[in-house]
C-alpha cells in the first residue's frame, strides 16, 4: 500500500499551500499556489494519477497469482480431456436420439427426371412419334410405421440411454484425473520453490563460512586449515549446482501447471501460495470410503452403465427370432405431356397418380443360424463385462485402502521429520555459534550444514508426498478429504 505525503500549511481563508522547502528558504524561486486555481487543479491531478499508477501496479501481480481452489476451477473449465469426454457425452445422445427416432415413421421418397418420345393411342392401337421428344418425370414415396418389433427397439433404446450413462461416468472419470494433476503439479511448484529457498540459505552459510575461514587463515589463527577452506569450498560449490537443477524444474513444472490450466505462454501467471503447508484432512473411516465407493467412483457408475447396455442389445438380437409388424403407406405419380392418358387399368399410364394407401405388412429375417451366432456374440460380451466389473470394484476397494493407509504413512513420517528438522536447525545454530567464537571447526560447519540441509530437505518432500497423497486419495474415494472447496 503506497502513501504520498505532502507537507502543507493552512492560510487564511481555508487555502492550502505547500510548506516552504529549504530551497525556496534559500532563494529558490517556486510558484506560488495561493490564489492560482490551475495550479491548484495539477496539483490534484498528479496526486490522483500517481495513486492510480501505484494501485495499478501493486494490482497487477496480484491479479496473476491464482490459489489451489482457482487453479482446480480453471482446469475443470479448459481442460481439453474434460471436452473431449463431454463431446463423447453429446455423441452418446445422439445415438440416443436415434435409437428413439426408430419408433417413429420412416420415409423414403424417389424421384426420376427424363426425356420420353411422344406417343398417341391406347394398349391395342397406337402410334409413337420419335421427333417429340418431351419431359417425362415420376416420383414415389414409401411411409412406413412399425407397430411392434418383439422388444427391438425397445432395448436399442435402453442400450443407447446406458450408453449416455457411461460417457458421462467418463466425464466425470476425466475430472478426478485432473483434478489430481493440477493438484500434484501445484505442490511440486512449491516443494521446488522451498528447496530453492533451502539451497539458498545454505549456500549464503558457506559463503560467509568461506569467507571467515579465509579471514582467519590470513590473520595465521591456529584453528583453521587449507583443507577447511577447501572443503567448505566444495560445500558452496555443491549447493551452487543444486540451486540451477532446482530454478529449471521450478520453470518446468510452472510451464506445465500454465499449460495445465489453458493459459497462454505469454501470461504472467504464478501461484498465489508461497510456502508449502499440510493439507488440512477431513478424513473419514477407511470403511466410510468402502462402503461409498459405488456412490462416488465414476469407473463403477461406468462399468455398470456398460454391463446393462450389453444386456439391453442381447435382447435386442434376440428379438430377430421373431417378426416385426408394420403399417405401409405410399403414392406414386408419374407425368409425360407428350403422351396419351390411359383410360384403362391394365395399361401403362406415362401420366397417372396412385395412392394414397395403407397396408399391414410383416417383415421377417428367417436366417435363424445368423442370429443365434449373434446371440451367442453377445452372451459372452455380457459374461465379459461382468468379469470386468467383479475384477474393478476389487481392484478400486484395495486402491482406496492403499491410498487411505499411505497417506496415514505420510502423516507419521510428517509428524517425526518435523521433530528432526528442529533438532538439526538447533544443532547447526550451536555450531556456527560456536565456529563465530573461535571454539568450533570449520569442518563441524560442514557436517552440520550437509546435515541440516539434508534433514530440512527430507521434511520438504515428506511434506509434498503427504499432499499429495491426500489428492490421490481423494481422486481413490471420488470424494474430497480435504478441506478445499472448488466448483466441479
């Protein structure tokens, strides 16, 4: 927050007026406000610009820095596995919309457009006159209405419905998957970006260490040696080589958390969180999950979808055992102006219009080897699926208790490093105490910072592991564990 001061003064008659600078005491000659309202007027216009300018600037990085919450909700909105899967939602309905469609009448209309040679006359006598050539059109169209098709259609529709059921499973599969992604990619930024901090500290404490040790080897002082410059030397140098390994996955991993969210290469992008803290859990009995998983697992919602279109198009094939009734209705035209109309029935009329009629019709596909093949296609597709769905609701029950006794593994790990980190912080803060007395060695500095870095770095990555083991479980479950509250 920026605050511009200027010093003022009171006069007579309410006006303000700059307080007199030591250079206008000194003779200094300054435009006088009292009296002049432009002046006064770009005095308030270059307050107001430098405060917009301020605002705007300290804005700015703000409003590029994005938290976990928003970073899940932008994927969710631009992830291209979530359109891909909704555009299989959208192809799924209109298979759907098909399926329904067959209840409905089909028409067929057939048309033709030619040429014929005149003629005169009836079916005994007639003359043709080969010169008249004129336009000879006809046209038929077929209505056909299906009144009962032993549970076909019926079941086509029910199979492409649970067809619809499975594509959004898949959806909704695609946004636990990236929702675990941004999740996993948020951490690993700040675990990288707190290991950089670490490394950065350490190699400030062998920087200084070096630069005591070489102070203290000019001024001939006995408790330090050439191999104590050179090994602290080796130390910073170490460190040095880390902290480039560290700044290039720092600007990978933010690359692909950009690329994650759908935002563009040129942004300005960063993450609003600058240090890497424990999850708060909302854990609930590893049974709770069990019992749930049917509820929230999209991949059971989706086997089980597959399993009942399976069923519903092995009816289906089974009902080509039988026939299917329908209403048949049609008219046919047929128009020739160089020809001679035909009074009676049992001749070829070139002009005449027939219909419209209405017939019960039956349509039977008496292949019967044909159809048990297919029958016997789609028992064992059935049979398929069942095995698939005893073998992934198994698979997804010890997948949750995994991750449930993992993330429980974390927890303890997190709780133990964290009494070790605060050990070897005091272990190095007596060390460098005492190295700054002239009571210590150079190599106890050493050993203490490798230690100290060490340790730090090893409660850092358990710190990430357990994050990241709460989203997987969360991703396990269908549910989340934690305390984050986004829009799906």
């Amino acid at each position: 927050m920026l605050t511009l001061c200027f010093p003022v003064r009171w006069e007579k008659g309410g006006q303000v007026a700059p307080v007199a600078s030591k250079e206008k005491k000194a003779g200094m000659n300054y435009a006088h406000p009292r009296g002049s309202n432009t002046v006064r007027v770009w005095w308030g216009l270059l307050i107001v610009l430098c405060i917009t300018r301020a605002v705007t600037v300290q804005a700015q990085p703000e409003a590029n820095r994005w938290s976990l919450e928003q970073c899940l909700e932008r994927a969710l909105e631009s992830s291209p596995e979530v359109h891909e899967a909704l555009a299989e939602v959208q192809i799924a309905e209109s298979k759907l919309a098909q399926a329904k469609a067959g209840r409905l009448p089909q028409a067929k209309f057939t048309g033709i457009l030619s040429f014929i040679t005149g003629a005169e006359g009836n079916a005994v006598t007639g003359d043709t006159d080969k010169d008249d050539i004129g336009p000879y059109s006809m046209g038929e169209l077929e209505v056909v209405q299906p009144l009962y098709t032993f549970g076909r259609l019926r079941n086509e529709i029910r199979a492409a419905s649970q067809g619809v059921v499975t594509e959004q499973a898949a959806t909704e599969k695609a946004r636990h998957a990236v929702i675990a992604a941004v999740k996993e990619l948020y951490y690993n930024l700040l675990f990288s970006r707190q290991i950089h901090e670490l490394l950065r500290e350490s190699q400030e404490t062998f920087t200084t260490a070096v630069e005591t040790v070489e102070e203290r080897l000019a001024a001939d002082e006995p408790n330090v040696t050439q191999q104590d410059l050179l090994r602290l030397r080796v130390g910073l140098a170490g460190v040095s080589k880390e902290i480039f390994t560290i700044e290039r996955a720092i600007a990978v991993t933010r690359e692909a958390l950009k690329r994650q969210l759908g935002l563009p290469a040129e942004s300005t992008f960063d993450i609003a969180d600058t240090r890497l803290e424990p999850v708060e859990l909302r854990l609930q009995p590893l049974a709770t999950y069990l019992d749930n998983m049917a509820q929230h697992r999209p991949e059971i919602a989706q086997i089980e979808a597959g399993l009942e279109a399976q069923k519903a198009q092995l009816e289906a094939e089974r009902s080509a055992y039988y026939p299917s009734v329908f209403v048949a209705s049609g008219l046919e035209y047929s128009v020739a102006p160089n020809r001679e109309n035909q009074d009676s029935p049992f001749a070829q009329d070139f002009n005449s219009l027939s219909g419209p009629g209405i017939a019960l019709g039956v349509r039977w596909q008496l292949d019967f080897w044909m159809t048990r093949a297919k029958v016997a296609e789609r028992l064992a597709e059935v049979a398929k699926v069942e095995v698939q769905k005893t073998n992934a609701i198994s698979g997804i029950g010890l997948e949750i208790q995994r991750r449930y006794l993992e993330l429980q593994e974390y927890q303890n790990q997190l709780e133990v490093m964290q009494t070790a980190r605060r050990a070897a912080r005091a272990l190095l803060l007596t060390t460098l105490t005492n190295f700054n007395l002239g009571v210590g060695e150079a190599k106890e500095i050493f050993d203490g910072l490798g230690l100290y870095t060490r340790t730090q770095g090893d409660y850092y990555e358990v710190l990430r592991d357990f994050n990241i083991g709460a989203a997987k479980l969360s991703q396990a479950t269908g549910e989340e564990v934690t305390s984050l509250q986004y829009r799906r």
